[in-house]
C-alpha cells in the first residue's frame, strides 16, 4: 500500500533526494500506520510533533492508513524571541 508524506523543517533531510520543499512523496507501507513510516525514514519518534493526516492532526501513531493517505510531519517548533518593551 501506498501513502503519500510531506516531511517540513528540520525532518527535511529524511525525504528521498531532490524533494522539493513541501512536495510529497510516496512510501510503500505494510502494516499501514503511521509508526511505520517513521520506522522507514528513520527520525525520531519524538521529532513527529504535530503528524496530520488528509488535514486533521492525530497523536496516535498506531492510526491505520488508506491507500493514497496524505500525512503531514512536523516538528517540535522552537526559536523566537519575546519582547518585553
């Protein structure tokens, strides 16, 4: 089964070669679940902060996939300065 991922910021370097910023690519599944995919691309669990599939986040990575699934990785957000004027 195929599934479609989208892979931003610092979980970029984990997408196949030549990925343009915010283009998916496909990954062969058999389990069908998101643990899965990130098992395949190989990053850190805890780096899969926000995982959205076809638009509605989930936080179960042991969610079952359809073929042709969109998920979304992002990770933790950091930075920023706060102002205290």
């Amino acid at each position: 089964m195929h599934v479609n991922v989208k892979l931003y910021a610092t979980l970029r370097p984990f997408a196949p070669k030549g990925t343009a910023i915010g283009e998916s690519f496909p990954v062969e599944l058999e389990t069908a679940n998101i643990s899965e995919i990130i098992e395949k691309l190989g990053f850190p669990k805890d780096h899969a902060r926000i995982i959205m599939v076809n638009g509605i986040r989930t936080f179960d990575t042991g969610q079952k996939l359809s073929e042709g699934d969109l998920v979304v990785f992002f990770p933790p957000v950091g930075g920023g300065v706060l102002s205290h004027d």
